[in-house]
C-alpha cells in the first residue's frame, strides 16, 4: 500500500534523463579529446548503435527531425510524390515529406494501440490508381512496434518504400505472423529507420538522432547528404582529384552531422540501455497491475509483447481535469499528440476536424504518465493514488 503521508521530494514530468556519473566522465573524456566533431567516437556509436539495433549500417545525425528529412531525401521525395503517415505523431513524421516539396497523406488509427491502421492503408491505397503513392512512414507509437510485415506486404504490392519512425522504439520489437521477434529499427522490413536521442528518449545525447539501414547504396548516399553532399571518397569522384585536400560537392545536402561530446554521452547510455528497457517495463507492469480493476481508466495496449515503453497512455473521461489536477500535485502529466492534421498549417492545407475520427477520440482522452527509469515505486504509487483520489471526486 502507498504511503498516505508521501510527497515527491522533486515534480514527477512524464520522462526525465537520466544522467550517470559515467555519463559525465564520458563526455569529459570527448572534451580533452583532439577531437570535439567528426572524429572516432561518431563511427563508434554508429557501429554500436547498428549492432544493437541489428541493423547493418547506422548514421548518426543531429537529431530524429533531421534523420527523417535525410531518409526521405535519399529514397528521392520531391514534387508530385505522395506519402503515407499517421495523424497521431509528432509533426517531424509529416514534415519530412514537406521539406522535400512532397505531398504528406494521412491514414486513420487503430484504437486498441494507437498505431497506424493498415487496413485505412489498404482502403487509402485501393482508392487511387497504382503509383499514386510512394512512400510510407509507421511510427512505433508509444513504444509499440508496428507491424512491417503487413506494411511491408502492403509496400510490395503498391510498390511503396518504408521508413520506420522508430523514436519511442529502441530495443522493442512486435511478433510476426511466425513467431518471430522483429526488432524495431532493424531495416529488415523497412528501407530506413530512424531514432531520437532527445532527453526523454530511452538513450540521451541532449539532441542527435540515428537513421539505420541495411541498403548499402542508401547507406553512403545518408553519409554524403549529411555532410553538405561532399565526399572525400577518390573512388566517387566526378573529376580527377587536384591533392590531398581535395573534396566535391556532388549534390545538395545538408550540415546535420552530430558531435563526439553528444555520443560519447550515447555510447555511455547505450551501454545501460537494456537495464533501463527493463526498468520502463516493469514499471509498466506495476502501472497494469494498479489500473486493472479501477474503473475511469482505460490503458493503452496494456502487456503487449515488444512494447518499448517511451510512453506510458492512460485514456480518461475528463482529461483536462486531470491534468491539471496532477499538477496541482506536481505530477507533470503530458498528452502525445495532438493529431497532425488538427495542427493550424496542416488545416491550410485542407485537412479538417473529422478526417481521422479514431485518431480525434483517442486525442480527447489520453495522457502519458510518469515513466522514466529514475521513478522510484513511491513516486509511482503517488501517481497512482492522485489518479484515484481524483476519480473518487
């Protein structure tokens, strides 16, 4: 049983990072290095971070938005191509496909996981002629691996490329059709996958994100458009080389390398991120166990197989009113999302309240709670017991 008299020593947000005394010895290390950017440790945590994942290639950029903009750049996004996300992610997912001068279309979600409906893929792409769309982006929401096999099937016979937006997913993975474990990020049903490693993600390196692949045309194309569209690479030259200080710009690209400070706080963190996977799920667990029998309160694909935990939903009636009654308690609750399409620049694009009505339910109700593997069980139990004393009136 909580302790009635228990108070928070500090505010209880909805993720924290959790920052080591290795950490910080890590970073401490990179900066009396004799290199602070483009140096050893980016390659290392790129190959760590590939073997993790188990992907073959990993390139480690400034942050998830920029991942996904170099993803959609290399799979060759332009004018006149259409692409498929969901309206409930953060708006990077979409506006990816802007960047480029595409077109971003949006399926409907599946309300038992919050994932993207694949059927309202299906019925979206049977609706047009074949070609019209190009692309597809799921998102492992909350940490729910969504299910490439089916997306993948789908891609194969409208002849549509995948990238996985995988930020909530590292380490999670969902079942396939055989039983398998199919590790989210791995690219062996996506084109290209992409990571976030934001303070509240399940790996911190303050901002920087990671784009994984298995294609290796893909793969040196993400290197050079990361980099300003310059190579060094004598083999790749367009003209005969003048010197050792010799480079070419060969297309248009972009500054979105990432420091060695940032990933040598990664490595540090990838080193321990199997222990604070577990701790995410049990907490989860002990989050299940509280909720199962207290009726208001509806979780978000409880004790699902893979679940990564980024995000722990619960789906309430009156979710303004506990939101900010948590915070009178210093429980800093958050809603994930807002839908995409409800955002002011998508509606100026046509996009209207009602388009994606599982997706507007779902908004309406849900809050992610404290989950980060610094929680202590006190603090949880404290969570646990505002929401009932709130739903006890």
């Amino acid at each position: 049983m909580p302790d009635p008299a228990f108070r928070p020593a500090q505010p209880l947000p909805y993720g924290r990072q959790h920052i080591t005394d290795a950490d910080v010895a890590a970073v401490a290390e990179a900066l009396r290095a004799d290199f602070l950017t483009q140096g050893p440790r980016v390659a290392e945590f790129e190959t760590q971070f590939a073997a993790y994942i188990g992907a073959r290639y990993a390139v480690a950029v400034s942050n998830g938005t920029a991942a996904l903009h170099l993803c959609a750049l290399a799979l060759g996004v332009g004018p006149g191509q259409r692409v498929i996300t969901t309206p409930l992610t953060f708006a990077a997912s979409a506006n990816c496909v802007l960047y480029c001068g595409g077109e971003v279309h949006f399926a409907d979600i599946d309300p038992a996981t919050g994932l993207i409906d694949l059927q309202a893929v299906r019925a979206l792409l049977g609706a047009h002629p074949k070609g019209y769309f190009q692309g597809l982006i799921p998102v492992d929401f909350a940490g729910l691996g969504a299910d490439l096999e089916q997306a993948r099937a789908l891609a194969d016979e409208f002849g549509l490329w995948i990238i996985e937006d995988a930020c909530h997913a590292p380490g999670g993975f969902f079942v396939d059709s055989e039983g398998r474990e199919r590790r989210c990020g791995s690219s062996q049903l996506a084109d290209l996958a992409i990571f976030s490693f934001h303070p509240v993600k399940h790996i911190a390196t303050g901002e920087g994100g990671m784009v994984t692949t298995n294609d290796e045309r893909l793969y040196h194309r993400l290197l050079r458009l990361r980099t300003h569209g310059i190579t060094r690479d004598e083999a790749s030259f367009v003209n005969p080389g003048e010197g050792g200080w010799y480079m070419e710009m060969q297309e248009l690209g972009y500054n979105y390398r990432i420091s060695d400070i940032n990933c040598a706080l990664g490595l540090s963190q990838l080193s321990r991120a199997e222990a604070g996977l577990a701790r995410r799920r049990e907490l989860a667990v002990r989050y299940d166990d509280a909720f199962a029998a207290l009726p208001g309160v509806d979780v978000l694909a409880p004790g699902r197989p893979g679940h990564a935990y980024h995000l722990y939903v619960v789906q309430v009636a009156d979710r303004r009113g506990l939101y900010d009654f948590l915070k009178t308690r210093q429980i800093f609750a958050q809603v994930h999302y807002i839908p995409v399409h409800r955002m002011p620049y998508y509606e100026r694009l046509g996009w209207r309240k009602g388009d994606f009505p599982q997706a507007e339910a779902y908004y309406a109700r849900c809050l992610s709670l404290p989950l980060y593997p610094t929680l202590t069980d006190e603090e949880q139990d404290y969570v646990v017991a505002c929401i009932r004393e709130f739903l006890a009136g």
